[in-house]
C-alpha cells in the first residue's frame, strides 16, 4: 500500500482508516502497565481492527486470550530495551514469548556491539533470533534505536538485519532520548526496501500527520501508543473532507 498515489497531485497516498489500522501495532511497554491496562489496549485494538498489540513479554498470555477471536496479532519485545542481553537469551525470550501466542518479536539489536565493530557478533545475535521467530512462523523485527547510531552506524545496521534474515527493521523503542524521525525512516527505506524487508516507525508518533509522514517516507508500519487519537483524528479528517 505505501508510496501509492490516488491520483492526488502531491503524489502520496490517501489513507482510509481501514488502511491505517491495517498498519498499525497498537502499543504498551509502559513498566506502571497493569492488566486492566492490557485489557483496554486489547479492546481498543479489536474495535478498530489494528494489526497488532505490541505488549510486554509478562502479558502476551493475557493478550493471547484476549484477542483469540480477532484479526489483531500479537507482537512482543525481546532483550528489551538495552539489547545487551546475550544472544541465548533473546532466543529464549522468543521462544518463550511464540509459545505463549505472540506471532512478531521486536528484539532489541546489540547497540553497543555494532558501535565497537563487532559486526558478525551482531550479525549472529540477530540471526539466533529469527530463527527461533521463523521456525514457528513468526515475524522478527529488528529495533535499532537510531537516536544513538550515526549515519552509517544506521546504514550498516540495517544491511546486517536483511543478511540476517530479519523481516523488518524498526526504528526505535520510545525509551531513548528520541524516536521516530522521517529522515531516519526514508534512509532505512532505501538501504532495505529492495531486499524485502519492511520498515516499522515507532517513538513519538502521536497524531495522524506524524503517522502519515512516516508512512509516506517509507514505513509499512507504524508503532505508537496513541493509535486509538491518530484513528479518530483520521475519521473526523476523512469526514470534513467528505463534506467539502
């Protein structure tokens, strides 16, 4: 869907609710979450037909039983948020995560090791986690919390996911100093877009202009906490529109 035109002279797509739901990884990693909390995001992510919930580990059966008879997926966070969690246990946390219903990890990449060179460390670590993701038919994301990477930190890093069989590279974890950024989107896009991955944007992504400047940049995902304002800014948009 990303990148298409509907005949607009801007040239970017004009997303339909159902559109932006269908891409967007409704979210809460907040530590103070309770189970009430988990329950409302569930709701919220069933009403408006979302992709995902994006949840910590400690809660994906909860969210499993929750929207067993829904559309809506559940993704989880693996070595989260340092990433410096050795690469055994990432594995683990995955295959403890799948086994408890989530269908897409977002592991933490080994930020410190990529910084020091250590690229087929890097590599490695990645690598252990999708294949534990693949061999259960899960999706693997690679989160590279770009806020603390340089440019070519970030070009690399995203070069090591596609050759380690990730299928997404993400943007950030919304924990750091800074998160999702167009620039950083667009770059991502161009380094992994023609070898098949997609590109999450998550950090900071609060209303629908945001969203939708990420998604024209480049992004085939969009995580954020705040889904539930960005569809509803996006129906009273679609509708003053409808009455012009």
């Amino acid at each position: 869907m990303n990148g298409q035109s509907d005949g607009r002279s801007d040239g970017l797509k004009k997303w339909s609710i159902e559109e932006l739901a269908a891409v967007l990884d409704h979210t809460l990693l907040k530590p103070e979450a309770t189970p009430t909390d988990i329950d409302r995001l569930c709701a919220e992510a069933i009403e408006y037909r979302m992709h995902a919930v994006c949840v910590n580990p400690v809660y994906v059966p909860r969210a499993a039983k929750m929207l067993a008879t829904s559309s809506t997926h559940i993704c989880t966070v693996v070595g989260f948020p340092l990433g410096a969690t050795r690469s055994e246990i990432k594995a683990e946390e995955a295959r403890r995560a799948i086994g408890d219903g989530a269908e897409e990890i977002d592991m933490v990449l080994f930020i410190g090791g990529l910084k020091a060179g250590l690229f087929d460390e890097v590599r490695r670590d990645i690598e252990t986690v999708t294949s534990v993701c693949h061999s259960a038919k899960a999706l693997c994301k690679v989160i590279l919390e770009n806020c603390l990477l340089t440019q070519s930190e970030k070009e690399r890093a995203c070069d090591l996911c596609a050759e380690a069989g990730a299928d997404f590279v993400k943007t950030s974890t919304g924990l750091n100093r800074a998160g999702a950024t167009v620039e950083d989107v667009r770059l991502m896009s161009r380094r992994v877009a023609l070898r098949g991955l997609g590109v999450k944007a998550a950090g900071g992504i609060r209303t629908r202009a945001a969203a939708l400047a990420m998604l024209n940049a480049g992004a085939t995902r969009i995580g954020s906490s705040n889904s539930v304002a960005i569809l509803r800014e996006t129906i009273a948009a679609l509708e003053r529109e409808s009455d012009e």
